[in-house]
C-alpha cells in the first residue's frame, strides 16, 4: 500500500473513532464509572482515595526526599532568589516539592495507562468473543479512567500550590492546561490500541512492558528539573514523558519555575509532543482495526 493511502485510511480510521466515541459515549462514561467504583469497592472511604492518594504521596516525597534526605531540585539563583537565608531554604524546599509531585501526576498516569493497555482486551475475552461490541472502545475506557485521575491529581496539586506558597504560582500559560492533558490523552490511546492489540498475540507484552516503563522512569525528568552535563539534553528532547512532564511544570509552576519564555517552555514541546502522540495515535489504530477480526480466535 503507498503511503498516502495508507495515511488517508488511517485519518478515516480516526474520524471513525471519533464518531464512535459520540455515539457511544454514555456506555464509555458507564465503563470508566464501573472501573472507578470498582477500583474502590469495599474500602471504607470509597472514593475519597481518589483525593487521599496524591495527598499521600506528596505528604511522603516532602517528608522524604526534603525533610530527611535535604534534596534540593533548584538553586536560589534558578528562581531569581539571593542564596542563604531560611525564608529562601523554605520556599527552595516547597518549589522542589511541588515540582516533583506536579511532574509525578502525570507519569503515575501515563504509566498506569501503559501498565494496564496489553491486558485490555485479554482481560474482556468474553465480552468480545460473545456481545457484538466495539472492541476499540475499550482503550477509550482506559484512557478516560486515567483523565479523571489526572484531572483529581492536577485539582490537588493546584489547591496545595496556592496553600503553601507565598503569591499565585500560576501564569498566562496555566490557560494551555487543557491542550496539555488532551495531547496526553492522545498519547496514551495511541499507545493503548498498539499494545492492546499486540499483546493479544504475543502475550509476552505484558511482562516486558513493566520493566520498559521502569527504565523510562529514570530518563523521565521527575526528580531532577535540569542536567548538569548539556550532551545529555536528548533526554528532554526525544522523550515525550519529559516533553510532557516539563509542560505540566510549565503550565502548573510556571511562575516559580525558571521556565523562560512561553515559546521555549510551552507551545514549542507541546507541538513536538502533539505531533508525535497523533503519529502514535494513527499507528496504534490502525493496528488496531487491521488485527480486530482476529482477537476472537486469539482469545
């Protein structure tokens, strides 16, 4: 098939997905909605895990990496401040913080999303072999349960931004929020169909992909906000979790952050980022509906 074919059958693939995504939108919020209460059935505070989880999480990364360990992400000089001093060794101590808890949102997220994706269609073997249902909106359910966690993530994030620090942390680039966590949404779908749809073949997938994810962790940029050495710069610049973390950090702290200019830190990686999570997403598709026809003999 030539390339322009096979590009204008994957854009017709995807104009597809959105139609479905309409006509079936009721029954994908049914299924994120069953996921989240099923996430929490039985526990005895429900679905105010939702809130406590990145509570937790931040309380420990505080208490931890700058309480204990003294980890410092940012010089005073980074944010404009004249070094010493305890009111500057406090406000150093929670930018670091916030800025690995706003970068950690959403990798937890991604990551889920990429954890769970070969088993999405394996682990609904019934439903597709037995009920004519449109197997491709199972990875929408997916991702649409890692938005609302991302969204509930971001929420507590902001309230405790504006709690601990002194001034309004935010910027004019807070206002591009939304286009950064729908270029996620974007990637983690792409991703999503590829490996749900491999994995139906290969089963292997689901072992391999934990361990990738782990080795992606420690060149994603949650811990350390810049590199010492410049040749190491590729990391930020091919790695879309570093693309998309940075733009969280821009978006969300940006006026604590050293950021620079709006065109540096934010429009130019988000368009990098959004162009490769719609190649991903025309990749993943197209697996996708070409390997459909077999998931019922498969599984």
């Amino acid at each position: 098939m030539v390339p322009g074919a096979s590009f204008r059958r994957s854009f017709i693939h995807v104009i597809s997905l959105l139609r479905q995504g309409l006509v079936y939108r009721e029954l994908i919020a049914a299924f994120v909605g069953r996921e989240l209460r099923a996430r929490y059935k039985g526990s005895l505070l429900g679905g105010a895990w939702l809130l406590l989880q990145p509570v937790i999480f931040l309380a420990v990364y505080y208490t931890v990496f700058i309480e204990i360990l003294q980890f410092r992400m940012l010089e005073a000089s980074d944010i404009g401040l004249p070094a010493g001093g305890a009111d500057t060794s406090l406000l150093l101590a929670k930018v670091s913080a916030l800025s690995m808890f706003v970068a950690l949102v959403p990798w937890t997220v991604l990551q889920e999303a990429v954890v769970r994706s070969p088993s999405v269609i394996t682990d609904n073997g019934n439903m597709i072999k037995k009920i004519s249902f449109p197997a491709e909106l199972l990875p929408v359910c997916l991702v649409g349960y890692g938005v609302v966690n991302l969204l509930v993530g971001i929420g507590v994030f902001m309230a405790t931004a504006l709690l601990v620090l002194d001034g309004n942390p935010f910027t004019a680039m807070t206002f591009a929020l939304p286009l950064v966590i729908a270029v996620q949404a974007i990637l983690m779908l792409g991703i999503a169909y590829l490996l749900s749809s491999v994995s139906v073949f290969i089963r292997d997938i689901a072992q391999v992909v934990p361990i990738l994810c782990t080795v992606w962790f420690f060149f994603t940029p949650i811990f350390y906000f810049k590199l010492p050495k410049p040749e190491y710069q590729w990391v930020f610049d091919w790695n879309p979790a570093a693309l998309l973390v940075n733009l969280h950090r821009a978006t969300l702290l940006g006026g604590r952050l050293p950021t620079g200019d709006a065109a540096t830190a934010l429009w130019w990686p988000l368009a990098k980022l959004a162009a490769f999570s719609f190649v991903v997403l025309f990749i993943g598709y197209s697996v996708f509906m070409a390997k459909k026809q077999d998931f019922a003999d498969e599984l």
